[in-house]
C-alpha cells in the first residue's frame, strides 16, 4: 500500500493510446498515475494500493464500467470515481449511475486536457467533502 493516496490516479481504458495519452496529462497536473487496461487489471490495482481518483472507460474488452464501479466500491469505497466515454451523457447508465453512488463525475470524450483534470481534481475535493 502506498503510504498517501492523496495525489494517485488510475487509468483505466483498453486503448493502450488514451491510457498514454492521460498519464501524460495528468503526470504533468502533478500526479502519480498507474494505468490498467482492463477491469481485471484495474480490480488488482485497486487490491494493491489505494488511490485518490479512479478515471474509467466505460466500454472496457472484459466488463462494461458499472460493472467495474461495483466492485471498485467494495475494494476502495473512498476513491472518487470518475467515469470517461464517447457516449451521449444522458445514457441511461449515467442516470442510473448517478443516483445509485457508483461514479462521481462523468467526462466526455473528446475532451479538452485541462478539464479532465479539472474534472477529476473536483470529484476528488467533493468525495473528501473539502468543497
């Protein structure tokens, strides 16, 4: 387990380049980030080291997000969690998301670089009940 969490982000995503491509932006915002490429993946992360933000893919090769947030929640239930997809916001597995905990904020693909962090850094100071 690490000793702090407070700065530690999960990537999530099944593509190797948008999992790159957030690493790059959130080590640059002043993070430590680990990146898993699946939910199996992301589940033995989450075993191995508590984090401050979970940032997942919705669509993923082995289970769809909610499935993931899920068990997620049963591991780390402190991390916010943070979900990310080219899917219309309005999908009925964010309004189901939503009202049933299981995500915290919702980005859209594409997304600009600062309000992904600014997105997450949110969920984060909301999940602590800092704001």
């Amino acid at each position: 387990m690490n000793e702090s969490c407070e700065r530690w982000i999960l990537v999530v995503d099944d593509e190797p380049d948008m999992c790159w491509l957030l690493a790059r932006i959130f080590r640059r915002a002043g993070w430590q980030v680990k990146t898993a490429g699946s939910g199996a993946e992301a589940l033995a992360r989450v075993e191995e080291q508590k984090f401050a933000a979970i940032l997942l893919d919705w669509q993923l090769t082995d289970m769809k997000g909610t499935e993931l947030t899920e068990k997620i929640h049963v591991c780390d239930p402190s991390a916010a969690l943070i979900m990310i997809s080219g899917s219309d916001p309005k999908a009925t597995f964010l309004r189901q998301a939503y009202p049933q905990g299981l995500i915290d904020c919702f980005v859209s693909k594409p997304f600009e670089h600062e309000h992904v962090v600014q997105s997450v850094e949110s969920a984060v100071l909301r999940k602590r009940g800092d704001t």
